[in-house]
C-alpha cells in the first residue's frame, strides 16, 4: 500500500470538514451582519467544543463497552490503553483551540459591550474540564496503564491470572482500581462541565 493510498481517506475527511466550515462561513455572511473574522471565531469555537464533547460521549458510553464485550480482557486493557492516550491530548487539543477561540470573542464582545454578557458563566466549568483532562492525561492515565502493565507482568511471572489472591497481586489490583476509578470520574466531571458550558452556548444562540 503506497503513501497516497494511505492519506487518501484523511485528505477526503479533511476536505469535507474543509467544505463544511466554507459552506457555515458563507452562510453566516449571507443571513448576518456578523464581521467575516467574527463568524469565523465563532464556527472555530462551536466546531472544536463539539467535537471534544461527542467524542467523550462516545469514549465514555460507547467504545468501552463494545469493546469490552469483543475482546479478552487483557486486549481490552491494552486497547484502552492506547485509546485513551490518543483521547487525552485529542481532547486537550480541541479544548485548547475552543478556550483560545472563546477567550478571542469574550474579548471582542466585551469591548462592544460595558456590561456582563454572561460569559464567566460558561469559562468556569469550561476551565474546569480542561483541568480534569490535563490531570487525566499526565498523570491518572499514565498511572492507571503502568499499574495494569505491572499487574500483567506479575501475573505472568506467577502464572496466575488478574483475579489471584496473590498478595502482589491483589496490591495491584487494588492499585489499578483506585488510578482507574479516579480517571473515570475526573473524565465525567469534565464531561458534565461540558454540557454546562454547552447550555450557556445555547443561552446566548440567536436563531
């Protein structure tokens, strides 16, 4: 398989997401005074803020558990491993060009406006969701993979399996659930602060 058939589908993902931000942007000058640097803060912002929030949906609620009932559990572990690495810093990435975007229009709106447009309402639990994904990627989820990885190895060393009453074994078991529980909730309360800010999107929408 050559270089181009390999690109080849994100070229084409990329230039239908290409077409559809052209084709909102042209939209928005038609039916709207909104200045052409406005709008396009505006489709950035509401863009990378809803992919970051469908994708933790679909990590959260939906890719485990298909995955967990289609493979062996040490696959399973392996497999979110990797995934959830690749979450973390997508997740980082899109929260960052929301945050600077966001930040970029709360500017502009303040300056045409001496009031409180209510902005500090959706920040805060958007900050909040960036904190919990920078904890979940430095630190709760490296933890989490390097205790099941030690866990993995000890079992194989032993010949036992995950559930063995193996004191070591048990201590890592105890160990990994604790870094994975605590992973899952900062992913949930980051996810929950989402659909705050998302609804204080919704507040200030104009149809």
């Amino acid at each position: 398989m050559g270089v181009l058939d390999l690109m080849l589908p994100w070229i084409t993902r990329a230039a239908i997401l290409v077409s559809v931000v052209l084709l909102t942007l042209t939209t928005l000058r038609r039916h709207s005074d909104i200045p052409l640097s406005q709008a396009t803060l505006r489709v950035a912002h509401l863009c990378s803020f809803s992919v970051w929030f469908g994708t933790s949906v679909w990590v959260s609620f939906i890719a485990g558990i298909v995955l967990m009932r289609a493979v062996t559990m040490e696959t399973f572990g392996l497999a979110q491993a990797k995934l959830f690495d690749a979450y973390f810093k997508f997740s980082l990435l899109c929260l960052a060009v929301a945050g600077f975007t966001g930040a970029a229009l709360s500017s502009s709106s303040s300056a045409r406006s001496d009031g409180d447009d209510g902005s500090t309402v959706g920040a805060t639990p958007f900050l909040v969701a960036v904190a919990c994904v920078v904890a979940n990627l430095v630190f709760f989820s490296p933890q989490t993979t390097i205790t099941m990885m030690e866990r993995s190895r000890v079992c194989k060393e032993l010949g036992v399996d995950r559930k063995s009453p193996d004191p070591q074994v048990r201590k890592l078991s105890k160990r990994f659930g604790m870094f994975h529980g605590i992973a899952n909730l900062i992913n949930l309360v980051a996810l929950a602060c989402g659909a705050v800010h998302l609804c204080a999107l919704a507040e200030r929408l104009s149809l």
